[in-house]
C-alpha cells in the first residue's frame, strides 16, 4: 500500500503463555476510518497497546509516517501524531475538562519549568493556543458547557467526549478509539459516529475499535477482523459483513464446522 | 442555640475560610491588591502578635520564646512544606527523605563558611541551592522509574545514608558537626546576631514570599499541568504526549532546591549543625506538614507547615506530654478534615468568564 500511514508488520504479543496478537499484519490509509473489530479478548486493545507503545511487541514492528516507532518512548509516539482514547476512561479525574484537554494540547507546546518561571513570552502565547484550541475542541465535541467542571464530575457521555478532545489536543494525524461508544444507547452511538465522520472529514486518520458490528458496518471504509490475536478478515465492510469466517467467529462456531 | 445550629455555623465558617481563596481572587484588582499587601504586612508583624489581645492569648508559647518559635521552626518548615509539597502534593511522588535535601543545603553552608572555606553566607546559598538540586537529580534519576512504595523506600534510605554519612565523615565534621557558620548578612537596620531573631524573621518570610511566587508561576503552566496529570493518571498523561520523566525530575530538583535552601536559613541562624538535626522523624514530620496542610495546596501546605512548626511549643506547657498533645491534634485534624486544612481545590478557570464573553461577541460580529 503506497499511502499507508501505520502498517503492522508481522507483531506478535505474547505475555507469559497468552498470546494476545500472533503475526498480525494491517495498513491504515492515510484519511480513511479503519475498523478494527473482533469478539471479546480478540486482542484488539492489545493492538492499541503495541501501537502507542504501552506494550513492545514480542516480535513484528510498527511503521508509522515511513518510520518505524520501535524504541521510541509513548510521549514520543504521541508527539509523532498517534493519539488514542482508552476502552476504560482514563481522564485525569481531579483536572477540570478543559484542563484535560489543555494537557493533551501541551503536548506540541516547548515551556518548560525556566519558560514558566520567567514568564516568558512563549509560556503566555502557548497558554493562550492550549485554551483557545481546547474549547474549540470542547466546543467540536459539544461539551463546552462543562469545560470547568472537573472531569469526575461529568456524566458518562461526556468523560467519552472528553477523551476524544483530549486525543485530538495532541495534533494527531492518526486518531485511535478504543470502543467510543461503549455503554451508550443506539441513538448516542449514532451521535457518535456522525461526529467521527465529521473528524475524519478534517483531515484525520482513525483507527476505531468497536464491538457493534453493525456500528462499524456505517462509518469504516474498511474493516479488519481480529480473532484470537488473528487477523482473519481484511475488506470493505461489506465483503467482511458476508465472510463466513467472520460469521462463525462472530457466533462462536468451531473452525472446523465453519 | 442548639448543639446543631452551633454545628452548622462551624461548618459555614470553615467554607468561608476555604472560600476566602476565591473571594479575594474575585474582587477587582485594586482591592485585590490592597488586601494581599495588607495581609503580607501583618505576617511582617508576626513578632508582635503576642502583644495583640485575644490572637496573642491563642499562638503565643508559654515557656519559649515566640519569636524564637516562628524564625526556627515556623519559616523553615512552610518553606520545606511548599517544597515537599510540589513533589508529594504537585508530581504525586511520595519521598520520605526530604530531610536529606534540607541536610545538604545546611551542611554546603557550613563546608564552605566553616568548616573548609570562609565564604560569606550569602555566597553560600545559591551554591548549597545548586548542590541540593543536583543531589535531587542524582536521587530521581534512576529512582523516578520506581512507582509508588519502591519510591518511597528508596528515599527513606537516602534521607538516612545523608545523615549516617555525615556523622561518618570526619571532613563533614563526624557526630560533633560544624559550628562557626557564617550567618546572613547585615541589611541596613537588620543585623543577624543572636539577641535578636527577628531579622531572621524578616528573611525567611521574604524568601516564602519569593518561592510562593514563583511556585505559583510554575502551578500556572505547562509545568504544573503536567505534575497534576502525573499525579492523576501517569500512563494516561504519557500516552497524551507529557514527559513523564522529565516532569518528574524537574519536580524532584525543585522540590530538593527548596529543601536545601530552608537548610541554608537554618544553618545560618543556627550556625552550629551536626547530623542529629537531620533526622528521618524530621522527614516523617515535614510530610505531616504536607498532608495535613493539604496535600496538592500550595496555602495548605503553607499552614501545615506552620502548624506543625508552632503546635508542639505552642504546648510546650504540657511538658513531657507535649508531643502526645499534638499527635492528638493532628489525629483529629485528620479526621475531620481529612482532605488537609485546606483540601486541594479544583482549579477555577478565571479566564473561562472572558472565553464566553469573546465567544458571544465573536458570534454577535458574525452575524452583524
Ligand atoms: N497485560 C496483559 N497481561 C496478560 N494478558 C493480557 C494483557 N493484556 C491483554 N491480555 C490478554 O490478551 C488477550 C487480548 O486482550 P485484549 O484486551 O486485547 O482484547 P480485546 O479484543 O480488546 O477485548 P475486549 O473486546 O474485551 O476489549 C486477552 O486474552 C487478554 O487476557
Ligand atoms: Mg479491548
């Protein structure tokens, strides 16, 4: 694939005996919405984790922009342009929302503590870009009117908005979402991914991880189907929506019966 | 009145005091500014508190001298308070051997004002500051990669192997210590000799001041954002691009700086140190100023820090039973506010009200 912006090459996960992901290859396009889905311990979260660096893969590599991202620490990944959300919410509790995002924003600024301590004029323009940009994106992601707030204070929704501004603070060219609508109702998850659509429409990757099928059948342009740390189908939703592969691994039917 | 209605003016009175914070930040600058002068002004005029009625009937040490109280303990642990505070309170990282950081501050004074070299006090300080600071990054470096109880240990032995050091080395002076230390300079009227503490006083309380201010410029920034979400979540915060590692060394030599220099305070008043200054109860106690003041709260750890300074001779009354006194006050302190005497707030986005307000206008031109 010429215009790849992340390919898995060959990563295997292990931990102890578990194999979480076994020689998985996939590319992500540059501006589509990749699909990433399987039945539950598929190993999709581990896929996340080797991407963004939490886990290094046992074997394989990741490329990300033609480079591979062996080596490299998460902060560096991130500043990279990888962003993700996480299938738990992890805000930082105690940190109002717009704080939270102003973390993720920090993460292309440069002050450090001599900038701050001085006052300096990088330190005063950087604060103003991090509050301007995230209550543009608290504001994109419709929760503004709790952008003081502290972030354990929201409701459910908004926490999952609220990653997603954060994630996208950073300035990511690649957006993974790790199971965005998790614990929504159909109408919010539709929400949802009509404000998925509208990112990606700016310009952004997104890698989405979601266990609703018919969910992902709308708004991916293609769709990887993990199974057991297998890669079993790769395709446009439609092609993956009829493989007999991904019925049975779906319905729980053996192998061999498929 | 009854016992509930005395209970729910308690309670109104204690939000008030924590919402004073706000209020004051809530007045128009002028007054803003007059009000801070005005309290700044009075803490000056500590040394005369006592002879105020009713305030000098409640802080004043029967049995010490008070001025003695606020220039030894007082100054030095609100200035090791709102060190310790950024790396326990701020970055989340807990070090039980802050006492080593404050060792070293005292005992560079007193290598290179005594015991070694005849360097003036002043030309000390930075040097012990730098040293101190260096001492924390050679500490965090390979030690920040621990989390939680690892951490913790490791700088329990530390704030230990400072003190068994000294007391081992004959170049730091063994057990008897140094003595001789130079003490500050004279400024104008303000001459540090050993009748009068107050110029002492006078000093530490201007180096607070300092430190408050650049701490809150730090808090305000990039910086303490980073602390706070590594305190909060420190895989999340690395995942959304914050140097984990970085911030945290930065926080540890911050903090080991102002530890060192309320070290530097001490030993130029003191002006006689020796290792059983420098115990690891001293570190148990700083981060009881902490954790009580507030853990995260730059003003509670500033009253924690006092607190903790003043209650055991404001008891000193109770003679041997003193300490057992203020176990019993920290205790209930604890558990009636068991967030600290001033809880750590969620920020208030001032600018939030202006955001809104530039956003409307914003909108009204549009549609103009
Ligand atoms: N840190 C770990 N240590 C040991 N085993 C792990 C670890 N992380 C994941 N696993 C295992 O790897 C497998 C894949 O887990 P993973 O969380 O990636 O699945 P998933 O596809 O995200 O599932 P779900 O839909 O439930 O989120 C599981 O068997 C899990 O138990
Ligand atoms: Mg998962």
């Amino acid at each position: 694939m010429a215009d790849a912006i992340l390919s898995v090459n060959n990563v295997t996960m292990q931990f102890g005996g578990v194999t979480a992901l076994s020689d998985v290859n996939f590319a992500i396009e540059r501006g589509e919405i990749l699909g990433l889905i399987g039945p539950n311990g598929a190993g999709k979260t581990t896929c996340f984790n080797v991407i963004t660096g939490v886990y290094a893969a046992t074997s394989g590599s990741v490329t990300f922009d033609n480079q591979p991202l062996a080596g490299l620490k998460r902060f560096q990944i991130t500043k990279r342009g990888i962003a993700r959300t996480f299938q738990n919410i992890r805000l930082f509790p105690d940190m109002t929302a717009v704080e939270n995002v102003m973390v993720g924003a920090d993460a292309n600024h440069k002050t450090s503590v001599g900038g701050a301590l001085l006052g300096s004029r990088r330190h005063h323009r950087e604060e103003r870009e991090g509050r301007d940009r995230a209550m543009e994106l608290l504001t994109f992601m419709g929760i503004a009117d709790r952008a003081a707030d502290a972030a354990r204070n929201l409701p459910y929704g908004y926490q999952r908005r609220l990653e997603i501004a954060r994630a996208l603070a950073t300035g990511p060219k690649l957006l993974c979402l790790d199971e965005p609508a998790a614990g929504f109702t159909p109408a919010e998850k539709q929400e949802l991914m009509d404000l998925i659509r509208k990112i990606r429409a700016q310009g952004y990757t997104v890698l989405l991880i979601e266990h609703d099928m018919s969910l992902v059948m709308g708004v991916t342009d293609r769709i990887v189907v993990l199974d057991f740390g297998k890669v079993i189908a790769t395709g446009s939703p439609a092609d993956v929506q009829n493989n007999p592969d991904v019925i049975a691994a779906y319905l729980g039917v053996p192998d061999d019966a498929a | 009145m009854s016992l509930s209605d005395t209970f729910k003016g308690l309670t109104k009175s204690a939000h008030a005091v924590s919402g004073l914070g706000e209020r004051i930040g809530d007045l128009p600058r002028v007054s803003r500014w007059s009000l801070i002068a005005l309290f700044i002004f009075s803490l000056y005029l500590m040394p005369w508190w006592p002879e105020v009625p009713v305030l000098g009937w409640l802080v004043d040490t029967p049995g010490t001298s008070f001025e003695g109280v606020i220039t030894d303990k007082v100054v030095i642990y609100v200035l090791v308070a709102l060190g310790l505070n950024v790396v326990v309170g701020l970055a989340g990282l807990l070090d039980l051997g802050y006492v080593g950081f404050y060792a070293i501050g005292a005992y560079v004074v007193g290598i290179l004002s005594s015991q070694h070299a005849n360097l003036p006090w002043l030309v000390c300080v930075p040097i012990a500051v730098i040293v101190s600071m260096i001492a924390g990054v050679i500490l965090g470096t390979p030690t920040l990669r621990l989390r939680g109880d690892y951490l913790a240990i490791v700088t329990l032995g530390f704030g230990e192997i400072i003190r068994i050091s000294a007391n081992n080395a004959d170049w730091l002076g063994g057990s008897r210590g140094i003595s001789k230390i130079a003490k500050p300079p004279n400024i104008g009227p303000l001459k540090f000799g050993v009748l009068d503490a107050k110029p002492y006083f006078f000093l530490g309380l201007t180096v607070i001041i300092i430190t408050v201010f650049f701490l809150r410029r730090l808090e305000n920034s990039r910086v303490g954002r980073a602390w706070n979400a590594v305190r909060e979540d420190e895989d999340a915060a690395e995942l959304m691009g914050v140097p984990t590692f970085k911030f945290k060394l930065w926080a540890f030599a911050i903090g080991a700086a102002i530890g060192g220099l309320a070290g530097t305070l001490y030993a130029g008043k003191v002006r006689f140190i020796n290792p059983s200054n420098f115990p690891l109860q001293l570190s148990i106690l700083f981060i009881a100023a902490v954790v009580l003041g507030g853990t995260g709260n730059m003003w509670g750890a500033v009253i924690g820090g006092a607190v903790v300074g003043w209650m055991p001779e404001r008891f000193r009354g109770f003679a041997d039973k003193r300490v057992f006194v203020f176990g019993v006050a920290l205790v209930l302190v604890m558990v009636f506010r068991p967030q600290g005497l001033i809880p750590r707030k969620i920020r208030k986005e001032r600018w939030l009200a202006n955001w809104k307000q530039r956003e409307s206008e914003g909108g009204e031109v549009a549609r103009g």
